[in-house]
C-alpha cells in the first residue's frame, strides 16, 4: 500500500513538473526572455502567473481541419515579436512550445472581427492546421483552468 501511495504521488509530481517546464517555456517570451523577472513575478503573484500561463496555453491548437467560419491566414503572417522572424513554413506543429507571448498572435486576433477564429495550414505538421482561438475562448478556458 505504501509503495503505491509513493508511486502515485511521484507520478503526479512528474505531471505537475511537466506542466511547469510547458509553462516556463510559453511564459518566457512574456517576460522578455528574462528568467529572473519570470521567476520573481512567479514567486510574487503565483495566481497571476497562473492564469496568464492558461491564458497562452488556451491560445493555441493543432487541427485536422479548417474550424466552421474561421478565418484562414499564411503561416508566414505569424512574426516573432522579439527578432522579427517568420515562423518557418516548415514549423512541425509542436503547440505545447509555440508561444502566444513570442510571436505576434494577440497582433492577427486584432485584425480580424472579435469572436473570429484564425487558422494558419502547417504542411509540414502532423496535423495540417494551427489555430489560435478567439480571445473570449482563450479567457474561458483559462478561467476554468484556474477554477480546478
């Protein structure tokens, strides 16, 4: 019975080490590649760095198809804030390190009507399509995240 109280709490702590190394990794971008600050403002309001970090998380996801009444936009309209770079035409689909904060998604949500979802086709990616959900979906998700 012990060995498996132990076994269980050592896989939950692996899955909630998981999660933070995902969000160490989304969040960073936020803090302008700053460790430091990411690691104090973390420290001084963990319930802010949270939700922010469900915010992002809630950002992005890779699809089979186009969802109804979404937008369509290149892949190469999507720019990383902090070098100007393109996100490459051969970007393989990994959304679990694609960054809201890097890259100029909150940017493409402006341009397109509120409640308008936007995917971009990845050729290369597992799944054919990245989409960046609307802000107000970004918002539930990351409120019912943070409820749990």
């Amino acid at each position: 019975m012990m060995k498996r109280m132990i076994f269980m709490l050592a896989l939950t702590l692996a899955a909630l080490g998981a999660k933070a190394q995902n969000c160490d990794n989304i969040m960073l971008p936020y803090f302008g590649n700053n460790q430091q600050r990411m690691d104090t403002y973390r420290q001084e309001a963990p319930e802010k760095f949270a939700y922010r970090c469900a915010f992002a998380r809630a950002a992005l996801y890779a699809s089979d198809t186009v969802p109804a009444s979404a937008r369509t936009m290149e892949l190469a309209e999507v720019v990383n804030v902090a070098t100007g770079a393109k996100l490459a035409d051969t970007y393989k689909g990994d959304v679990d390190n694609l960054s809201y904060y890097a890259y100029n998604f909150s940017e493409l949500q402006g341009r397109v009507e509120a409640g308008i979802t936007i995917c971009f086709p990845t050729p290369r990616a597992k799944h054919p399509y990245l989409v960046l959900r609307t802000r107000d979906e970004m918002y539930r998700m990351a409120n019912l995240e943070v409820e749990r």
